[in-house]
C-alpha cells in the first residue's frame, strides 16, 4: 500500500494533525490484518522548512524529464525525515510481525542510514542498486554486493530488488539469458528477495506509441515514459494476455507465445520453473534463507563467485557474466560441488571446483563440503 505525498505547505509532514491522521489510517488498516506499508517517496516526504527553490542542475540536457533540471537538494533527504520514519515504526511496532518498506533511491552508505540508529526506522530502505546499475558485469555488480553489505549497520537485514515500476525490465537491461542469471544472483544473495510482477517470466519492455503514452512522466517529456515497464501481466495468449476481459489501459506484448504464465508452466526449463526452483530451495536451505555471504576468489574476470552459510551447511554460487565459455578455478577449501540448480538445461551432477567450465551466461547453485 502507498501512503502519499502531500504538496501544499499547510498539508506537509511537519503538521503534526497531518502524521496523526496519516498514523491512524495505517492503524485501520493494521488492525485489518495487512502485512505491513510500502510508503512511496520516503525519503521525500519532508521538505526544507522555508521551501527554498533547488539550485539548477549544470548536467541536465534539454529533452530529459523536468525533474532533472534541478539538483534535489531542499525537497528530499532531509534530516527531520527520520522523525517521521521512527514514529511510522512505532505505529507498526503496535501491532505483532508487521513491515515498514521504504522506497528510496540511494547509494548505500546513505541507505543504510534509514535502517535507524538503533535499528527503529525502517525494516528494510528498498536497495535498487541493481536496478540502476550502470554496467551488469562481474566486476560492477561484485563490487555492489560488497559495498552495501559493508554499508549495514550491524543487525540490519539487507534487501535486493531486481525489477519495478519505474525502470526497464530486467530482460530489457540485460537481456533474456543474463535474465536467467540475474534471478538465480538475486535469490541467492543474502536478505530479501523482490521481484517485479512478469519479471519471472521475462517479460521485456513493450514499444507504446506517443499517442497511447498514459505515464505523467511520459506525458510532459516524450521519450521518458514508464509504460513500457508497465504493461499487463502476460497470463496466456488469449485476448488482451488473459490479463482483462476488456481492453487495458496498456498494450500487451507481442510475445506470448513464449513469455506467459501458461506457456513456462509446461515447459521444466522455463524462467518461471527456474525461479520456482530456487524459492524452493530458499525455503529448504537455512544457509540460503539466513546463512552469511561471503566471496570467493575467481580466475577469471567474468566470473563471481559467493558462498552462503549456516551452521554446517555451505552452499556456492558461481556465475559466468561474460558472452564466452570460461573455465575457473574457485578458491575455497571444497574440491567438489553437487549442483542444486543451474540456469542451463541439463546440468547436474558433482563437478571439480579447481576445473569449472561455465557456459555464457550461466549460473550454478552448488552444494559444497560435508
């Protein structure tokens, strides 16, 4: 559920009438029985007390969106935001086994701050580190991981989000074989998964001609409209994807022949059974589930490589990022791996660790040690 944002001054989040009434309605639905809020723009739900205007932005170019224009600077992470998020907690706290999840886009060391002092803000600041990543490749995406889990504070549950509302599809990104990868990096990777509904099947951005462009953002500037990403969930290829019995407010694709629900249910080697198969796993393996991160030296620079662990159990995640066969050494102290799940058909069995072939874009899921 989002909560919004009010814009005029005399409704802004310093009224004090204006948290209560907010309180109260999160308390409605509380005692309703939903889970938890996922509040929009939290970060951004306090602005500079004298509303001064933000300076312009020297790197904006004409044709970007509006709000590139300026440097944000009065209008979002102020610091009166985190009186606000530690009073949203306490109204969760009233209630047993409820979620506070902020939206905020930031690097990680300025996440990691609205995790609170003493842990009382959010549960988990979204990490769309992922998402915005400039470069999908070993090397950026390794350097990600190690710098956010550096970036919590001690207790602090980390999160990954693959795909959302607002950006490309990760088969858009990254393509639909580093699609396959990339789910098996982030339900593998330490803290909560999210996925962004059609993810799971692949769905790719949708072409929207100017004319059928609904998206606000897309509206004042073309060419930056979110309604690629927001298309109706493809369920099978009935009319309008099974989505609605009448037209949608969006087109749906034109590949649904491979890329529905219905379609991956039949098919073992599907994106959606691979990710079937890993919240399987998650589920079955606590190293997965809780279990520490920790990385693994690689030979070679297309490769990343982790474990995960709990008590006894070590279970190893190695990837090949590069668009060529490779054969890596992991240095760890197993000398074999029985693989649990892989991105590629057809693959099983007990392989050597100091001899690993991996083929273009694909993953394992080993189990590791006694």
């Amino acid at each position: 559920m989002h909560l919004f944002e009010p814009k005029q001054p005399d409704l802004n989040w310093r009224n004090p009438q204006v948290r209560a009434a907010i309180y109260d309605a999160m308390r409605f639905w509380l005692k309703r029985g939903v889970d938890g809020f996922r509040v929009d723009v939290i970060w951004m739900l306090i602005k500079h007390p004298d509303f001064p205007d933000n300076p312009p932005n020297p790197n904006y170019r004409v044709g970007q969106p509006d709000q590139w224009k300026l440097q944000r600077i009065y209008d979002q992470n102020q610091p009166e935001v985190h009186d606000v998020i530690r009073e949203m907690r306490q109204v969760i706290e009233e209630f047993p086994a409820r979620l506070l999840i902020g939206e905020i886009y930031m690097e990680p060391e300025g996440l990691a701050t609205y995790y609170g002092p003493q842990l009382d803000e959010l549960h988990l600041p979204f990490n769309f580190n992922l998402v915005t990543l400039e470069e999908w490749h070993s090397h950026s995406v390794g350097e990600m991981i190690t710098r956010y889990e550096a970036a919590l504070p001690p207790g602090g549950w980390p999160n990954w989000v693959l795909g959302n509302h607002d950006q490309p599809r990760i088969a858009s990104r990254v393509g639909a074989a580093q699609a396959r990868l990339a789910h098996l990096l982030l339900l593998t990777l330490r803290g909560t998964p999210t996925m962004y509904y059609g993810d799971e099947i692949g769905m790719s951005d949708v072409p929207i001609p100017q004319a059928q462009v609904v998206d606000p953002q897309g509206l004042r500037t073309p060419g930056f409209s979110r309604d690629p990403e927001r298309t109706p969930m493809q369920w099978d290829n009935a009319p309008n994807a099974g989505f609605s019995s009448t037209r949608p407010w969006l087109p749906v694709g034109a590949d649904l022949s491979e890329h529905t629900v219905a379609a991956q249910r039949q098919d073992p080697h599907s994106l959606l059974n691979l990710v079937k198969q890993l919240l399987k796993l998650r589920r079955k393996h606590p190293a997965l589930a809780v279990g520490e991160y920790a990385p693994v030296v690689v030979s070679d620079p297309h490769a990343l490589a982790y474990l995960r662990r709990h008590a006894d159990e070590q279970l190893l995640a190695a990837l090949n990022f590069g668009s060529d066969p490779i054969t890596i050494e992991l240095h760890t102290a197993a000398t074999t791996g029985e693989i649990l799940v892989a991105t590629h058909p057809n693959r099983s069995g007990t392989v050597e660790l100091a001899q690993l072939t991996l083929q273009p874009a694909e993953g394992l899921l080993m189990k590791v040690g006694d």
